[in-house]
C-alpha cells in the first residue's frame, strides 16, 4: 500500500501528540503520588471541619481577671512566638497535678469555681441548678475543636462529652518552665480563662499534654486563635517552646501572619 507524504505526517503528528499527552499524565501521576506521600495522606486522614474562628476569654460582667506573671504582649502572634525562648523539654519524673493546686478552685473570687465559670463564659442559653447563681446545669455551645454543636446537661455522661481544656497542657507546661514558677503563679496558670476553653471531651483526651506540633484542633478554622492563645499563654508565664513546637505554630500563623495575641483582659 503506497501512502502519501502527507498522510505520514498527519500519522507521525498524531503519534507525537499521543506520546506528549501520555507524558503529561505521567507527570500528573507522579507529582500526585508526591503530594500524598509527603502531605496529602495526612490532608486524607484528617477529615474537613469547620467551626468557630475563636473561643471566648473573658467576661467582666461577672469574671474577674486572674493575674498572670507578665503582661501578654500585645501585637503579632508571631511576634510573640519569636520572644519566646527556645529549649528542650524538662524531666516530668516528677509531676504532679497537684502542683498546680486543687482543681477548679475559686481563684478569682468571684463566688464560683473555675470550672463553672468557664462553663457559664462559654455555653449559650446557661440554666443554674436550682437555688444557686453558680453551678452550670444545662447549656448549649459550638464546641470549638470538632466544630459541633453541643448540648450540655449535669451529670457523669455529659461531664465526660464536656471538659475543660488547658490551652497549653498543665503537663507540657512543667516541661517548659512551670517547675520554676511559684505554687501561686501555678495556681493561677490553672484557673486563668485565658488558658481554659470547654471543648469535646474525647478530643481533649487525646491532646493529653500534647503541644502543637502534636495535636491541633480538628477544627481548622480555630487553629490560628489557638496556637496565637498557646503563645499568650507561654509569654504570659514565662514558658518556652521546642524547636518542633515553634515550627508548627510558624506553620500554622503562616495562614494568618497578622492574628494577634489573646489577652483575658
């Protein structure tokens, strides 16, 4: 069979055509086996959640401030963070929740206990038990690390389903500086609002005493407000940060370079 000149050429451009077409998606194949085999399997593995962009510090209406070691800086986040001294972890061999004083006691002598308190700051619609101003019985809140909307009813279930979280772990904080700090300035770092948001029960379980570059909020619409108050928190203590932690708030404030730092006053 005879074939003209022309005919070849439409033949070999047809053929170029395929093989550049077969390249680009090798090259789209291999790039996206990159992505999931540095980041995106971690992208994969945790599923999208949405919620509130912060959680509630203060309330002067019936709060009263606790006062912290230092002044929380004001200004950037990052700022802050680069203020912050750089170490390794301390010994936790000998940690001891109780020295950090009795849970959930009335440090700012409001007539409530901390716990109470940072319920009744953070639920909507609060109804007290019967005969008291105080003790939060029911509520409802936009829980801030899941990004679901709770309700909250007293008792052994719901107490477990609602806690309330240290912002920078009591544990982590004796590794980074708290040893040093007085038994009333732990006190205070226990019970100080600006360290404490009620959150999902599970959820704060498994942060346990983790720091950023262990645990971060589901919910990543919070994450910014929570590792620039993990900052406040710090400075205001005289804490440190690891290497690994001040990488992972940077990673983080990279996505809002201007979040400032959060202040209970």
């Amino acid at each position: 069979m005879t074939v003209s000149w022309s005919a070849y050429r439409r033949a070999r451009r047809r053929s170029r055509q395929a093989w550049g077409v077969l390249a680009v998606f090798a090259v789209s194949a291999l790039g996206a086996l990159f992505w999931f085999f540095t980041a995106g399997q971690f992208a994969v593995a945790e599923p999208a959640a949405s919620g509130p962009t912060e959680a509630p510090v203060f309330d002067p209406g019936w709060m009263k401030p606790v006062v912290p070691v230092h002044p929380v800086p004001p200004g950037t986040a990052l700022s802050a963070l680069d203020a912050l001294a750089v170490k390794g972890r301390a010994g936790k061999d000998n940690y001891s929740r109780e020295a950090f004083g009795q849970a959930w006691q009335d440090v700012d002598r409001n007539g409530c206990d901390t716990r109470n308190d940072i319920l009744r700051r953070d639920l909507t619609a609060v109804v007290f038990m019967e005969g008291s101003t105080c003790r939060v019985a029911a509520g409802t809140f936009h829980e801030p690390y899941l990004g679901q909307f709770v309700d909250f009813r007293r008792g052994s279930e719901s107490s477990r389903a609602v806690q309330i979280d240290h912002v920078v772990a009591l544990g982590d904080a004796w590794q980074k500086g708290a040893q040093g700090l007085t038994a009333g300035e732990r006190q205070s770092l226990a019970n100080d609002p600006l360290n404490l948001i009620a959150a999902d029960g599970p959820a704060n379980q498994q942060k346990s005493a983790g720091d950023a570059a262990t645990w971060l909020p589901k919910n990543k619409s919070i994450r910014c407000h929570y590792v620039a108050r993990q900052i406040s928190v710090k400075a205001a203590y005289g804490l440190w940060v690891t290497e690994a932690e001040k990488d992972a708030m940077k990673r983080v404030l990279g996505s809002c370079p201007d979040q400032q730092t959060v202040s209970a006053r």
